[in-house]
C-alpha cells in the first residue's frame, strides 16, 4: 500500500489546543514523522510546516485535521486549501470533529454534495467565529483604554536636564551618542522628545508675553 496517513496541527496565542490535537492524532495511529505542526501568532499566517506538508503529500494519500478552521484563517482560504488538497492533489481528507466531513464516504454525487455543502457552512462559520472574537478584543480594549488601562511600553522619561543636554549638544559640546547615552533613548525618540520639548517652550513663551 503505497498511500500515507498524515496529520496535520496548527496552534495560535489565542488557540492554545495543541495537546488535544496532538492526542487526536495519536487515536488515529499516524506515525510521529507523519505529523506536522505550526505555532503562529494572530497576526502572523507563515505555516513553514504546512508548506513542507504540501510538498510531501501524494494523490491517494490520507489527512487528518482535528477542525476545519486548521486549514485557514478565512472562508475563502479555508476553500481554497480544501481544492488544492483534495482536486489539485487528490488526497483524501478526515476531518475528526466533523466526521461528515470525510473525503472517502463521500465518493458518490450526493455524498460530495453534501460533503462540499457541510464545508461551506463550516468554513464560514469558523471566519464568523474568528471576526466575532476580533471585535469582542476590540472592544475590551476600548473598555480598558476608557478606565484608564494604558497598553504598549511605557513612555521613556525625559531627564531633568533634558534642556541643558540640547543646548550643549546644539552648540557642539556635547556629542550626539553621548547625549543618546544620558537620556537613554534611541535617535527616533530623542528626536520626538526634542520636539515635544520645542513646542512646549514655545507655548510657555506666549503664555508669558501674554501676560
């Protein structure tokens, strides 16, 4: 029997199942090389693994995935991957939480019907998921920003002798790096800094002409 059983696993931060996948594999007797997993970020989709898998599969052989959702991040991706895998490359594909889902009893015209039917209801369902779970992050943000919750690195404090540091280095005394150095700041930073300092100076100054 030259067909292989081949697993596939994909993790992200905000989908940490990796043991129960890695244990529905196990159940299914797929050999460990056979198996292969990515672990991403949200914001990142690069599957090095998955890529690898691709070029390893051949027409005939056999993929688990515990969900459909492994296969993409969206409706469409989710279909495409599906196309690539099952036409382009001939595999057949079991999809273990959804056993309606599974290319080798669904051979006959209505069994791809409903098999392709029972796909499109998934693979939307998974991006409706995925966008409802983007807008629910949304809008704790947006809760915790309006309590005050400050997000992102601290801002690097301006040292007291912030402005004897510019005279000196605006008058050549002092060298760039060195004034880096004593803020402790990147030249992105001193050079916002240096702004927000000028305009503060010169709102004080009409203040007092002002008056």
């Amino acid at each position: 029997m030259s067909e292989k059983i081949y697993g596939y696993i994909r993790v992200s931060s905000t989908d940490q199942n990796e043991d129960r996948q890695v244990l529905a594999m196990e159940e299914k007797c797929i050999p460990k090389r056979n198996i292969f997993m990515d672990k991403q970020s949200g914001k990142n989709f690069n599957r090095p693994q998955y890529r690898k898998l691709i070029r390893r599969l051949k027409a005939g052989d056999l993929l688990y995935i515990l969900s459909i959702d492994r296969l993409g991040r969206n409706y469409e991706e989710i279909q495409h991957q599906w196309r690539i895998l099952t036409k382009d490359i001939g595999i057949d594909i079991c999809v273990i939480d959804m056993p309606l889902l599974d290319t080798r009893s669904a051979k006959d015209f209505l069994g791809t019907f409903i098999a392709d039917l029972v796909l499109q209801i998934l693979s939307f369902a998974a991006q409706n998921e995925r966008d409802n779970i983007r807008k629910r992050q949304a809008e704790g943000i947006a809760a915790a920003k309006i309590r005050g919750v400050a997000f992102g690195r601290p801002p690097i404090a301006v040292p007291d002798n912030f402005g004897e540091l510019i005279h000196a280095w605006e008058n050549k005394q002092v060298p760039f790096l060195d004034v880096l150095s004593q803020c402790g700041m990147s030249s992105a930073t001193f050079y916002r800094r240096l702004k927000e300092y000028r305009l503060l100076s010169e709102n004080n100054t009409l203040k007092k002409c002002t008056f």
